[in-house]
C-alpha cells in the first residue's frame, strides 16, 4: 500500500514538523566582503603613504566608504584608511606644489 505525504505533513531529520511560513532565501551575510574592504582600506592608505599616493589615496577612500555603507564591524579600521587616504592626497598635493613634480625621494 502507498501512502502520499503532503508537504506540510513532512518532517526534517530532527523529527519536527515545519512551519506554515515561507523561509527566505539564504543570503551570506555581507559582513564579510565589508570586513575586507575596510582591511583593505586600510593597507592601502598605509602602503599609499610611502609610494603611488596618486593612485592607492584615492582607493583607500573609496573602499573605506564602501566598508562603511556596507555596515563593516572593522568600522574603524575603514575610518582609519579613509583617513590615511586621505593623508596619502594631502601628501601629494603639499609635495607637489613644493617642487612640482609627483614623485619624493629622502635624503637631497
């Protein structure tokens, strides 16, 4: 003899019977695309202190916003490489109206 089971009528592996409401779709949480963005924000501004300020400043400001939006947990550490991005453009302007050209050495 064969017996039909509906699907409200099923149960999980637990023993227990699911509920009358829908699940929602499983999403990963964006925690972690949002984490990596701010580390890496971070890095970049820290890195863009030293050298290719013109090109990694402005990536560490926008990643760092980026984290941010997304609600990072490292909410300081996408504050801080937003603000070493932003140092990184401070630097390259105050160099840059110094002796007019993009690039700085040590020494003289």
């Amino acid at each position: 003899m064969t017996t039909l089971i509906t699907d409200t009528e099923t149960e999980d592996k637990t023993g227990a019977k699911p509920s009358a409401e829908p699940k929602p779709a499983h999403r990963p949480a964006p925690y972690g695309q949002a984490d990596g963005m701010a580390v890496a924000a971070f890095v970049l501004g820290l890195v863009g202190t030293l050298v290719a300020n013109v090109i990694l400043g402005p990536c560490a400001l926008v990643l760092g916003a980026l984290a941010l939006a997304r609600h990072t947990t490292r909410r300081a550490r996408a504050a801080l490489g937003m603000a070493l991005g932003a140092a990184d453009l401070i630097i390259l302007a105050t160099l840059a109206t110094a002796d007019g050209s993009l690039s700085w050495t040590f020494g003289g």
